[in-house]
C-alpha cells in the first residue's frame, strides 16, 4: 500500500460529484482506456440511477474479463427491482419531517407545501407522505384536477402538501421558471383560484434528510 506524504495527503480531495460530461462518448471512451491502461481487474459502482447508466455505458467499451459490480445507494429508490440502500432511512426521517409539520400546521391553521426528494420515481415523497399521513402527496408524473384540489382545502383548518422535486421537471425548464417544485404547484393552486384562511408556506427542497444517521 502506497502512503502518500502528509503534505500531499492533506491536499487530497475524496468525494462524489456528478460529471454530466460522461455522457459524451469521447469521455467514455478516455475512461475505458485508462482502466484497460491501469490494468484494473473490477470496477464497483456506487450510486443511483445515473451512475448505473455511466457503468452501463463503460461497460460496453470495456473488454469482458473486466468484472463490473452495482451497489444501489440512492434515497430515491429509483433502481428499479431492488432495495436501494438509503431508501428506508430516507421515508423514516422523510415521515418525520412530514409529522412536525403536521403538528405546527394544526397549531398554526398553517398549509405547507414541502418540496421533497424524488427526482423521477416519486418514491421518496410518497411514502414519506403515507408514514406520515400528510393530506396530498404530488409526485413528478402526476396530473391533477386543480380545481378538486382548491375546493378541498377551501374549507381546511390545516394542510400538509408533499411535492416531489420532480414535479413537472421539463414543464418548468421549458417555462423558463426558477422556481421550487413546491412553489411552481402553489402557483398552480393559484391559477385554479385558491381561496383560503390557512396561511401558505412553500417549503424549501429537504437535502438536509441526506445526513440523516441510517436506521436499524
């Protein structure tokens, strides 16, 4: 094992970032060049879907005896036909979140509108919502009736909206709008004429729950 010197050690940078660049074939291809030039044996990939998308597209550059490994490590849940790790801890501490709210909302005669994890699958905002018991849960693909949902809270003491971050993703970016998922839904709540005594707060985006200590 090779120990670099304290000096060196200490202008060391481990972490994870995203590189849309990787999804350029020319950066495909480098990459496959040096782990065939560094004579690598396996590479494990950590991550969620994004990240099995760049191991699939490594794969196909690579020769065969290159032994290619998975580990899904995503709150969204968003690997489709396993458990991804994190996502469990991730509706614990997502649903008690939600609980707090629910209880200042009661208090307060407050409806909050919380953007929440779930990019695409809405996995992380649903059942955060269904542990929690909040009122609504608005996931990426959905499509409401705006004005049912407008008379349902006309007449409410206290409401708690769950909106995934998500939530019309390219209906947004084509608009032009900078605002939250959450923000962006209130406004649609607006536009179908909302008409309430409870005071609206839009939440913003929960990263906090990614330092959550894992659960049981």
């Amino acid at each position: 094992v090779f120990t670099p010197p304290l000096r060196e050690a200490r202008g060391a940078d481990f972490r994870s970032e995203r590189y849309p660049e990787f999804k350029e074939l020319e950066n495909q291809k480098r990459a496959a060049e040096n782990i065939m030039k560094r004579k690598v044996n396996a590479i494990i990939g950590i991550g969620g879907d994004g990240t099995l998308a760049g191991m699939q597209s490594l794969s196909e550059l690579l020769p065969d005896e290159i032994q290619m490994f998975f580990v899904p490590v995503t709150i969204d849940s968003d690997i489709y036909g396993t458990d991804c790790i994190g996502q469990y801890t991730g509706v614990e501490v997502g649903a008690e979140k939600v609980r707090c709210y629910m209880g200042d909302a009661r208090t307060h005669g407050r409806c909050y509108i919380i953007e929440m994890m779930g990019r695409e699958g809405g996995y992380h905002a649903l059942h955060s919502s269904l542990g929690a018991g909040a009122h609504l849960a608005v996931l990426p693909d959905s499509r409401y009736n705006m004005k049912r949902v407008v008379k349902a809270l006309e007449n409410r003491h206290a409401t708690v909206i769950v909106v995934a971050e998500g939530y019309r993703a390219k209906e947004r970016k084509a608009s032009g709008q900078k605002h939250s998922a959450a923000v962006y839904f209130y406004n649609e709540l607006l536009e179908a004429g909302l008409s309430t005594e409870q005071r609206v707060v839009c939440e913003a985006f929960s990263r906090d729950i990614r330092g959550a200590l894992p659960n049981n």
